[in-house]
C-alpha cells in the first residue's frame, strides 16, 4: 500500500516535470559608437522550423539605449508590444518580426527571454539584425553579409538553445535558468501536499498498534 | 547499395508518395523439388537433393506487357546479344548457391505474359561471371512455350554440380503474379568489369584487377526505358569508380566525369562511355562499349599515368555487367532528420535554415542521401536545390557514408514571397 502511495506521489511529479518550460534569458548589449548618429533600423524576428516546432515564446525586454527609436514600427506575424516597452513572440507562423527605424547612439541593450519545451523534430529560432538604413537592406556590425544577422539563437529540439554570434560589437551573455511555470508549480504543490498527507497517515498508523499494546500491557 | 531496394520494400511514406508515379515489378517463382521431376543427372558433391528446388526473383523497371509471346517485345528471340531488356535485377538460388547480378549475367532473358502481364512462359538462361561465353553457372527455368507441356530447371556449376530436372503435365509450375512496389526517384547502377588482361606497372603484380563503377542518377523507369545514346551527366547524383586494387575515384575527388549511355527497354545499359579523372586526368577510369566515341569494340581501363604512359591495366572486346536498382528510401529507424528555425533574410529575401540527417541505424549505411522535400508548401521554392526529382526539389549532401551516429547537416533556402508557413516532409534515400 505505501510502495503503491509512493509511485501515485512519482507519477505526479513526473507529470509535473513533462509540464515544466525551459525560460532561457540572455543579456545582449550592443556597442554602437561606430555608427552613433546613423539612421538605420532594427530586427527582431523568432520562427519556426519546417517540420514539427514545439511552440515557444520569446520576450524582448528592458530595451535601453541612448539612440532613437523612429516610429511606427512594422510588425510581421506574431509579435505584439512596442518598443522600448516588452515585445512578444510566438513561433506558430513562418514570419513573427518586429522591424524599427532607429537612429544609432553609442550603445544599446536588452534581453531576449525565450520560454521552450522538449520535443518535435523542428527548432526554432530567433535572429537579431541591425542596418545602416531605413529599409533594413544594409547589414551593419555584423560579419554575416548574406543574411545581416549580428546573432542568432537557434532553440533545440531538447529545449535548449544555442547561441551563434556574428558581431563583434555584441556580446550576450547567457543567464539559464530552469524554473518551473505556473501550471507546473501547481502540480509539484499537488504533489508534496500528498506526500505530506501520506506522511501524517503513515505517523498516525504507527502510533496506533502502540496505544493498542499499552492496553493489552 | 544495389540491394538497399530489398530491404528497404516495407519503407512507408516516401514510398507511397512516390507510388502513383512509378512502379517497379518484381515476378518470383519457386519450382517444384527436384524429386518431384525427372532428376536426369546429379553429379556427386553439389548439395543438390531431391528436395533442392529453385527460387528465382527478378525485377522489372514496371509490369511487363500484356500477351507477350516468346517476348517479342522485349527480345527478338535466341540469345541476348544486345545486353538490354534484361531483368534490371535478379536473385536465382538453388539452395546451396546464389545469382545476383554481382556473380552472373543473362545470356538468355525471353518471357511470355497473359494479358494481366503474368509471366506464363519463360527461358531464362543464367551464366555466371566473367565470361559471357563461359558456362560455369547455367540455370535454366522454362515452361511451356519452349518446352512443350514441361518445365525444366538444370542448374549446372561447374565442375561438381549437375541437375537437369523435366517436370511432367500437372505439376505446378507458375510464376506469380508481379508484386508492383513503388519505386523512387532515384537509379544506382552498378558495373562489374571483367579482369584486365593487359597491364603495366603496378597493375602487372598481384590482381587480377578490374574496374568497377556505380553510379546515382536522378534519372527513372520510363525516363530510362530506351533511351537512345545520351549524355546523362547532368542527372549524376554520384559515382564511384574503383580499380580492383583500392584505387578510388569518386564525386569527392573527381575533376572530371562523362556519363553517356544508351538503354533496352527495362533502362538496363546497353552501350556506353563513362569516365572519371581523379584530381587531374592523369588518374583515370573509363568502360565503354559499342559508344560512338569510345574505343571500338570497347574496353576498360584504369591507369595512373595519362595516355598508358605508365601504370595500367586495360581490357578490350569484353564487356563486364551492368546492374540496375531503384534507390529505396531510409526508414525513420535508420534516419533521422531534423531541422532548425527558419530565419527571414532581409538581404536575399529568403528563409534560411538547416537540415539535419543522422545514422541511429547501429551499423554503417551507405550514401549518397540525397535529401528530398516532398510536399513542400505551395507557393515556397527551395532556391539552392540540387535538382528536382518526383516528388519535389531534393539537396545532394555528396557523402557517400555515414558511421553510426553520424550526422550531416545541410543547408535550405527558400523563397516564399507570401510568407506562408514553410513545411514539407523529408525523405532520405
């Protein structure tokens, strides 16, 4: 009976374990004082892959810089909020983007907070870019001219992500953390208060057979 | 490789995508056991019984005809002499010993059909290699149409093993009927040269050597059907040529390839000229027969000093076998495939990613894995294909192995100017 308690109270926190999300934050900070004063733009853009995405979420926060946003931005896709303030992504369509025309200062920084699950057979994947123009044709601080892209963090099919840089004027610094979402605390809650009540049976059954031999004494 | 089709016959998805396009006809047979015919003569030592049967399975490129007689179609009658409309694939097994197109080759290959194009005659006439005037494996398997009411099987192997078998009215002696397995969009063929017999240099110690060569093309069932004399260079998923003696020169190494040949019916080669140099010509391999530009009548040759200056080995007026397979599809045990993000690039205007394949299959599987999306959302074109086959656009990984556990991770591009979701579904062959 205890054996069979115990496996109930396993189960749970595996469920609880299935449920949980990688939230995977990287600090990024841009040194823009070669190109201070330039009217460019911005890119952020998180995607899916071609085969099976796991869906994901990702976060652009505490933008700071001492540059110019020019509004108003054009988002693609799935991405709601406007700069400096929170921007959020999803990867449920192909393109999910965020596009700005900014005036460089000498620096600028935020962090990109990517929550994620295990699983499929597709990534996916966020990509930061930076242009000297408007238009957002012209990479700038980056040594990816195909593409523009200054880094790219690729989400894993494991949940991790992996981080390619392509500036040397940007540094991001990873911060992993694995903590457990809303949902996923309910259930390792759920699960202790049971071992805790299984706890309190167990203690009252041992006391029981010892009252009963003091009587029989 | 030649063989992956066998195994690979259960493989699913690619498979029944590519169905409706083509299909590939492979006729079995079993004889009757010896014993239960006229066992005319056994020589002692052969392993043959009594109870030794038979077994024969051969392929076609597609159903045959309907209402063939004595194969007029497909063989004017007698022997072969064209090295065409033979079977792209066989396996003859007496029980003891086995005919592939690896050890034999047909010098006479005629069937009749009914009007479903079951085979309901035949004379099938099986030598072993080289040689092809050279007996030491004779197998005949024929029945009412060159033999009256009798089916006869003789399996010969020289020096030690005879059995010529009559089969008398009623016993049963069928074929059955095709069972038509899809293909795939891609065709590996495979020479087997005979030995060289002049030489010089290193080629004059050790051996015997002979060249050998297999090769991938893009190129299909009616696509490959008669043929007429075609360079086909530009449909080359990768070749391999080899000496005998290690010497390799492959679509790694190559600066040079010629690939021109012409086809019977059932797409096997008839007439021929490949080459292929390694880094410079001075390392080069070359079989033709009957081209109009190679050596008349044919040759093989490998040599490793430009125009037999120095070391070769060469042989003429003999030409070695050709042997045809569909390429079969890896089964998501053996391959897995996985693909990252796609990134937009506002420089090219395209999606940009990759493809992962990795070998989970616990043993060493062979190349060349192309990469096929099929399904491919409409309206999204893969720009850095490598070509386009049935089924979609495919990439050439251009790796001819992979280890256990080993992986190749290809790049993709697309272009989807209506930002659609990008997906499709890959197959690895």
């Amino acid at each position: 009976m205890r054996y069979q308690s115990l496996l109930f109270v396993a189960s749970f926190l595996c469920i609880a374990s299935l449920a949980s999300a990688d939230l995977i934050t990287y600090d990024v900070t841009v040194n823009t004082s070669s190109i201070s004063g330039t009217m460019g733009s911005l890119d952020f853009q998180f995607n899916p892959g071609p085969l099976v995405s796991e869906p994901a979420t990702l976060q652009i926060l505490d933008f700071a810089s001492n540059g110019t946003l020019n509004p108003p931005p054009l988002p693609t896709g799935d991405v709601t909020g406007v700069l400096p303030g929170m921007l959020s992504f999803d990867n449920l369509t192909a393109l999910n983007d965020y596009f700005e025309a900014f005036t460089y200062g000498t620096m600028l920084a935020f962090d990109v907070s990517i929550s994620s699950m295990a699983g499929g057979t597709s990534g996916s994947a966020f990509a930061f870019s930076m242009f000297s123009d408007a238009a957002g044709t012209i990479p700038t601080l980056t040594t990816d001219t195909t593409d523009g892209f200054a880094f790219t963090v690729g989400v894993n099919f494991d949940g991790s992500t992996t981080v390619t840089p392509f500036s040397s004027q940007t540094t991001v610094v990873p911060a992993v953390a694995t903590v457990p979402e809303p949902d996923s605390l309910t259930l390792v809650g759920t699960a202790i208060a049971l071992m805790g009540t299984l706890l309190w049976f167990q203690t009252r059954r041992q006391r029981v057979p010892s009252q009963n031999r003091a009587r029989r004494i | 490789m030649s063989w992956k089709l066998l195994s690979g016959l259960s493989i699913t998805t690619a498979v029944l995508l590519t169905s409706q396009l083509y299909a590939l006809a492979v006729y079995s047979h079993t004889s009757p056991a010896f014993g239960t015919g006229v066992l005319s003569y056994e020589a002692p030592g052969s392993g043959l019984s009594p109870s030794t049967t038979i077994s024969a399975s051969i392929t076609y490129s597609s159903v045959l005809p309907p209402n063939l007689k004595d194969n007029t179609v497909l063989q004017a009658g007698g022997a072969i002499n064209s090295l065409a409309d033979i079977p792209s694939n066989w396996l003859f097994s007496d029980g003891v010993r086995q005919w592939t197109p690896s050890n034999s080759h047909f010098y006479i290959a005629v069937v009749d059909t009914d009007a479903s194009g079951n085979i309901t005659g035949w004379d099938l006439n099986l030598y072993s290699n080289p040689g092809f005037s050279d007996p030491q494996v004779y197998i005949i398997s024929s029945t009412p149409s060159t033999y009256g009411s009798a089916e006869v099987n003789l399996a010969y192997t020289s020096p030690y093993a005879t059995a010529y078998v009559f089969y008398g009215p009623g016993v049963d002696v069928t074929w059955a009927p095709p069972v038509v397995t899809p293909s795939s969009p891609f065709t590996t063929y495979t020479y087997h040269g005979n030995a060289y017999n002049t030489c010089s240099g290193t080629y004059c110690t050790g051996g015997p050597y002979a060249l050998s060569a297999e090769f991938t093309t893009t190129l299909t069932a009616s696509a490959l059907a008669n043929l007429p004399y075609t360079d086909i260079t530009s449909s080359i998923v990768s070749f391999t040529f080899t000496d005998g003696s290690g010497l390799t020169i492959d679509n790694s190494n190559a600066s040079y390839k010629d690939f021109n040949i012409s086809t019977g019916a059932s797409g096997n080669i008839a007439t021929w000229l490949i080459t292929s140099c390694g880094s410079s010509c001075n390392i080069q391999m070359q079989t033709n027969w009957d081209s109009p530009f190679g050596f008349i009548p044919g040759a093989d040759f490998s040599e490793t000093t430009a125009s037999f200056a120095g070391s070769y080995g060469f042989i003429s007026n003999d030409p070695g076998r050709w042997s045809a397979s569909p390429v079969a599809a890896f089964s998501a045990t053996q391959i897995a495939i996985m693909a990252s993000g796609l990134l937009y690039s506002r420089v090219t205007r395209t999606y940009n990613g990759t493809v992962t394949i990795t070998n989970i299959s616990g043993g060493a599987l062979g190349g060349p894995f192309p990469i096929v999306l099929t399904s491919l959302t409409p309206g999204v074109t893969l720009t850095n294909t490598s070509g386009t086959v049935q089924g979609g656009p495919y990439i050439n990984p251009g790796v001819s192995s992979l280890a256990p556990g080993q992986s190749i991770t290809v790049h993709v591009q697309f272009s989807n100017p209506s930002n659609a979701l990008i997906s499709f579904t890959p197959v690895v062959y």
